[in-house]
C-alpha cells in the first residue's frame, strides 16, 4: 500500500481504491472520522454542502468498510446514509448529544458479523454525567462519550470502543473530559477484574502534546496509533483540512488512541477525494489492530 496524494485528481474513478479496506482476520480495522454535520445551504459554501459531500462519504467508506468506526457531528440522516454506505451487518450505537437524545451524534458503527455488541452506553462529559444534555468545565455546548464493549467472533477477546469529540473552545473542558475518558479506560483495564483493552477515537481538538492527550497517554495507559504503528500508509496530513489540500506533517487533532495490549501494524490517515470532491472538512484516520500474543481474553 503506497501513500496517497492528495493533489491527485480523483474524478477519474466513481469508487476511490482502499487506502487500508478490508483487513484479514484476526486484525481489526479502526477507523476516526468527524464528517462535519449538515448546515443550512444559505450558510454553506459549496463545498460544504452535504447535498455535494453525501455521495463522496459513501463512495469512502464503501471503499474502507472499517470494523470500527467512531464517527463526530453525525446527524440522523447522515447515519442512515453511512449505514447504506457501509453495508449488510453494520449497526450502530449512540444518540444525540441532547438532553432529549437529539441532535449531533458521535455513534460507534461496527461489523456485526466480525463483532458482538455486549453492552453500550453513553455519558455526559460534566459533573453529572447521566444526565443527558448537562455541561460544565467551560463547554456551553453538551459534550458526550459513547462506549461500547464487544466480543470478537474470531477469536472470543472482549475489546471496549470509546468515541467522543471533545469542546474546541475550552482548554479546561478538553482535559477533564479526557480524566473522565481515562477513568472509563481503567475500569476495564488490567488493574480491574474486567481486563479489557481499550480502543479511544475521536476528534479531540488538541494537537500532539496537548494536555488532553497527554493526559490519555500518560503512563502508558493508551498509545498514540500513528506513532505506534509499524508501517504508516500516508504522510503525517494534518486532519482538520477545511475542504483545502491538507498539509504534510499538518497538526493531527484526530486521534486513534489504543491499550498496549494492541498491536498496531498500520496506520493512515486520508486524504482520498471521491470524484474530487471532499466529503468532509476533516480527513478521516486508521489504524489495524490485532492483540499480542498472550493477550487478553475473554
């Protein structure tokens, strides 16, 4: 797999080629992705227009069709159409951000045929967490995190998914929905009777050595995939690309975080445009996972 460029045209081809696709079993390809929520066309630039950017999303993830997805600022509709996208056998978990379960998503889409979904659930990023809608630590808008534990069909692992996205305004808001975030981390992980690694995806809005990932890295509690991993699939784009060409070692504010339980073989992040077109103002990334041996099972 060589690395895309992102100023190769890609009107040529209806479907864009894989840049990691399908993984053999027992791998598990995870996939982060903020596909920027629908505006009002009279306050949307043309290429902000989900009307324009629908059919290049589900050209992407029909090409990728990742065992994991965590995906930010999905709307109804745009689920229906990533679930369509994806195929027979994906489901998904989560519900607006809203105190009445409404509004921006940050759903976790999985394969059901390689994974069983034991148990979800979603809190509120504050000091009253089950309270859906609440706020606190700086954020006027409700921030929420979406956990799911799942059974492996292939090999019986139980493995724990997290998918958040995080207040891009408050420094104060980041880091302590990140403590929350490690909290969820350790209940699972080796020091508890669960003994579950841990898969953490999200758009962050912090860049390389910001304090809430620093905070989620501290310790070796989770490593960094993109340094992690033994092959990389791309150049070090920046994420946040605002429908322009992305920038080479660009700042990452993406992030697939995973336990050290995990082995990471390759990592990407994507640049791809389906008939030209950006299908959202932020590049997805990837990262393929397997456990070690001897690693932790069910």
């Amino acid at each position: 797999m060589a690395p895309h460029d992102p100023g190769v045209a890609q009107a040529a081809r209806p479907e864009p080629s894989a840049l990691v696709g399908r993984v053999p079993e027992p791998q598990i390809h995870v996939m982060s992705w903020n596909i920027r929520r629908p505006v009002p066309a009279i306050m949307a630039r043309p290429a902000d227009r989900w009307d324009r950017r629908a059919p290049a999303l589900r050209s992407l993830l029909a090409a990728e069709r990742p065992t994991l997805l965590g995906a930010q600022e999905v709307l109804p509709e745009q689920a229906a159409v990533m679930l369509d996208a994806l195929g027979p056998g994906y489901h998904a978990v989560g519900r607006g951000r809203g105190a009445d379960g409404r509004g921006e998503a940050s759903p976790i889409f999985y394969d059901s045929a390689r994974l069983e979904l034991l148990d979800w659930d979603q809190i509120a990023l504050s000091d009253t967490p089950a309270r859906a809608g609440s706020v606190s630590w700086g954020n006027l808008i409700p921030r929420v995190t979406v956990s799911a534990t799942f059974r492996d069909r292939r090999t019986s692992r139980h493995l724990l998914m997290i998918n958040t996205h995080l207040d891009p305004f408050s420094a104060r808001s980041r880091l302590r929905s990140s403590r929350a975030i490690g909290d969820l981390v350790a209940a699972a992980g080796p020091s508890s009777a669960r003994d579950t690694p841990a898969v953490v995806t999200g758009d962050l809005n912090t860049r390389p050595g910001g304090a809430a990932v620093s905070e989620l890295v501290r310790d070796g509690m989770l490593v960094d995939t993109w340094h992690g991993a033994r092959t990389r699939v791309s150049e070090e784009w920046g994420t946040y690309s605002g429908y322009r060409a992305p920038r080479r070692n660009g700042s990452r504010i993406d992030w697939i975080l995973a336990s050290s339980a995990f082995r990471v073989t390759h990592a990407a992040i994507n640049p791809v445009r389906p008939g030209g077109v950006w299908a959202s103002d932020h590049l997805p990334v990837h990262a393929v996972l397997s456990l070690d041996e001897g690693g932790v099972d069910a």
